[in-house]
C-alpha cells in the first residue's frame, strides 16, 4: 500500500500521508491507515517514518506529530527479550538483500511493554534496495487473555477429572485386592459408583470437545424434523423418574408452531442444560414456554421460542453480561462453569439467539430462539 514519500525531517505534522498515487491500490479501494484495526508504522527508502496510523499512536504511545520524519530506530525504539536494539539486529536497509520480510515476534518497547512486531521489506526489484518498510504492530493483551483462558481450562478440567479418576482407580484397585472379602451388595455399590463416576469423566471430555468445536467454528449442525414439545417432555419425564415432583414443572406450547429443523441431540443438550440449572439452582415451579416468534434471522419468516423459568433467587444483576462466559458458576455446587457457554455456542451455531433475564415469578429466566431452518438438501 502507498502511503506517501515524503521523507524531509520537517514533514507536516499529520498523522496521514500525502494521498495515494493513481493507480494505487490505496486510492482505489479508499484505505485510510487509522481504518486498520492493527498499528501501521510506514519508513520511506531514506529510513524516515511517512506514516504512523491512530492504532500505531495507541500502541506506543507516542504521537504521530513526534514520529513523521523520524528514523525508523528513534520513533520506533524496540528492544528483543535480550535487550538488543531491534533494528540494529535485523538491518533492514542495509542486510540480506534477498530478505523480504521479518516474522511476527514479542518485542520490547521503551518502558518494557510487550508489543507483537512484524515488518515487510518493500523492493521494486527482487535484490533491489529497499524501497519502503513496513511495520505492523499489535497489542499483546489480546494474546495474554487467551493463553489465561486456555491456562484457566486445563486447570478447571484437571481438577474436575481428579475427583472422579481418584474414585475409580481407588475403587477398582480395593476390588481387584479384596474381591471375596465384599458382599455383592457392596460390590454392585462400589461398580454403580465407578460407572457414575466414568459417566463423569465422559461428559467433561464430550464438553471438551464442544468447546474446541465452538471456539474453531467447526460446530456441525445436522438438521432434522424436531418435535420441540415432545423434546422438552421427555426431560420433565426423566426428572419425574428421578423423583422430582410432577407438579415442579409447567410446560406450556403455543399452536400452531412452525415445523423447526434442528440438530436434535445438540437442542436436547441445549434443553438439559436449562432445566438443569433451572431444577438444581432454582426453586419453585419450572416454567417452559414453547411459542412461535419472529426468526432471529433477515429473511426467514418465522422461529420457534423455549423460555425456561423458575421461581428462585434469580441471578444478580451485575452478574448477567457474564452468565455465558467460560467459568461463570451461578453458586458454588458444583459444576465446571462450562455448561452455559456450549449452550449459546450451539443456539448460535443454529443461527440462533439466546438471552438471560428476570423472570415474573423473580427468579431466572432463559430464552433462546431458533430459526426454523432447513437442511441444506432442502434449501437449495
């Protein structure tokens, strides 16, 4: 990208260059520097700073006005871990004339502050002497938030799959010494808590999973004729089995309602996971609304709504922008914190909405909103 030639040490002060030359892809597409979302920091043939971009101004903290007309090694002072001039190091006016580029790395700003540095050599002849270099610059906060939520995982999952793994080995090893010394009733005991246990070990594994689906943007989702009322009985049903009161739970579904296609078993794990919480944090009666509604979608004409309610203590105002965050534990029994999350992963991998709120009763209060959909077969 052109950014200008000015090179004089007394040049304008002003954050943009001079315009584009015709023919520049800069003027043809209109690219403003302070558009880019990453710093931009552009050095003339001579060495000197003809261009340093808003985000360039934020990342530094150094004004554009103080760095147009600059060397490069002045306005731009970095340092390797080591301590070592940057550009002293890599020389790229003067280096290997076939080098083009220098790969993104931590660099140290005056001050210490970690910035990401990457920089490209600009030549019009493939050994030719460098016509412009230019430096891209990134904040490494981002970066720092995402290796402290991969280290937050592993340490989640590894303290959630000790408690079980500690059962089952203990277990077993307790079998396999003292096999004829037990009854079988104690046995079968100690076998159902191993199988409850590996049950554990399973689900934690297959959230795993899902979370790496999610975050990589490979959720699969295969759509098929879902009966939502008939799905949201089975698991009132399940809890009533379990000795849950029948009378717990309302379950109210508007007609008509659009014929929904889905991926059944992710919309009955996003089901589980509502009435889960609903049922274990919540009290009262369970409330679920079944009705049609407009799609969160343009251009589709209609949705299918589940709203799942209770009647407990709700969740606390400050607390609502975090519920579908990783980590985040409506109370302290239990739970790794994932399960929130892989619910608006999978809603939003449906096209879907999801949203959390005070319910009427004053507890909490979950809706989410699927287009009807189609299989791909079928909308072509």
């Amino acid at each position: 990208m052109s950014v200008g030639t000015s090179s004089a040490p007394g040049a304008r002060d002003t954050r943009h260059p001079p315009a584009p030359r015709a023919g520049d892809p800069a003027a043809e597409l209109g690219i403003d520097p302070d558009d880019l979302p990453d710093g931009l920091v552009v050095a003339d043939e001579h060495g000197r700073v003809v261009c340093f971009n808003a985000a360039a101004e934020r990342i530094t903290a150094v004004r554009a006005a103080d760095a147009l007309g600059q060397r490069l090694e002045k306005a731009l002072p970095l340092e390797d871990l080591d301590g070592r001039r940057w550009w002293q190091l890599t020389d790229p006016y003067g280096g290997l004339a076939i080098r083009v580029r220098q790969p993104e790395r931590n660099l140290l700003l005056p001050g210490g502050r970690e910035v990401l540095v990457s920089a490209r050599y600009v030549r019009t002849e493939p050994t030719g002497p460098v016509r412009r270099v230019v430096v891209s610059l990134r904040d490494t906060e981002a970066r720092r938030r995402t290796e402290r939520s991969h280290a937050e995982l592993i340490a989640t999952v590894a303290h959630e799959l000790r408690s079980p793994l500690t059962s089952v080995k203990g277990f077993t090893a307790t079998l396999l010494a003292k096999w004829e010394r037990f009854t079988d009733d104690q046995k079968r005991l100690m076998l159902e808590t191993v199988d409850a246990d590996a049950d554990r070990v399973t689900r934690l594994i297959a959230e795993l999973l899902d979370i790496s689906r999610i975050d990589s943007g490979r959720l699969e989702v295969r759509r098929q004729p879902v009966d939502i009322g008939a799905a949201v009985g089975r698991h009132i049903q399940a809890y009533v089995a379990a000795g849950q009161p029948a009378d717990r739970f309302l379950l109210r579904i508007e007609q008509p309602l659009p014929d929904l296609w889905a991926d059944p078993d992710k919309i009955d794990q996003v089901l589980s996971n509502l009435l889960e919480n609903a049922v274990r944090h919540g009290e009262g009666t369970v409330t679920i609304d079944i009705t049609a509604t407009a799609s969160p979608r343009e251009g589709e004409e209609a949705g299918t709504s589940v709203t799942v309610s209770d009647e407990g203590p709700g969740i606390p105002e400050e607390s609502m922008n975090r519920v579908f965050t990783r980590f985040w534990r409506g109370s302290k029994r239990g739970g790794t914190g994932l399960g929130l999350y892989i619910v608006k992963g999978i809603v939003e991998a449906h096209g879907g909405t999801i949203t959390v709120g005070r319910a009427a009763q004053g507890g909490a209060e979950f809706r989410f909103t699927l287009p009807v959909g189609a299989p791909a077969y079928l909308a072509q």
